[in-house]
C-alpha cells in the first residue's frame, strides 16, 4: 500500500483509532512484529481473521483483546474485511 502499512488508519481520539484491512492484502505484508506501547484492541465486525501471539496457536479475532507492548504478534489473513478499533496506552 502506499502508506507502507497493510491497513487504513483513521484517528477517532488522541491514541485511538480505527485500522481496516482487506482482503485482498498480500500475505507477506502481515508480518511478526511488536509494538512500543500497549493496545487494547476491539473487533468492529464480523471476520474470519486470526491473531497469533509468540509461542502460542492463532486465535480469531473477535470481540476485544490486550497486546503488551513488546510481545511479538501477527495477524492472519481472512476472506473478509477486518475492522479494528485500537487504543494506544502510552506509559
């Protein structure tokens, strides 16, 4: 994508925004990584994607989650779009 980042951002509130990804996404741009704050992060639809944290098996994503900062994590690609409301909680 032209942005660099596999979804579209748009900011709600100071550090909360909503992510979209399509499914047309390129596999290889999901890739493992971690982020420098925590996040508290919502699904806002109906999706059959995945999330896998380090060491642990992929879960769906469905209502919400918490990612510590610093923990490796990805997503798994699905056939329908993904919505994700994030809040960044900055120490």
């Amino acid at each position: 994508m032209v942005n660099d980042f596999p979804f579209t951002q748009t900011e709600i509130s100071n550090n909360t925004y909503t992510r979209e990804f399509s499914p047309e996404v390129a596999t290889d741009e999901l890739q493992w990584h971690y982020d420098e704050e925590d996040r508290i992060v919502e699904s806002l639809n109906d999706n059959d994607w995945l999330v896998q944290f380090d060491n642990e098996l992929p879960k769906e994503i469905k209502g919400t989650f918490f990612i510590e900062k610093k923990k490796y994590h990805r997503i798994i690609k699905g056939t329908t779009p993904l919505k994700l409301k994030i809040k960044k909680i900055k120490c």
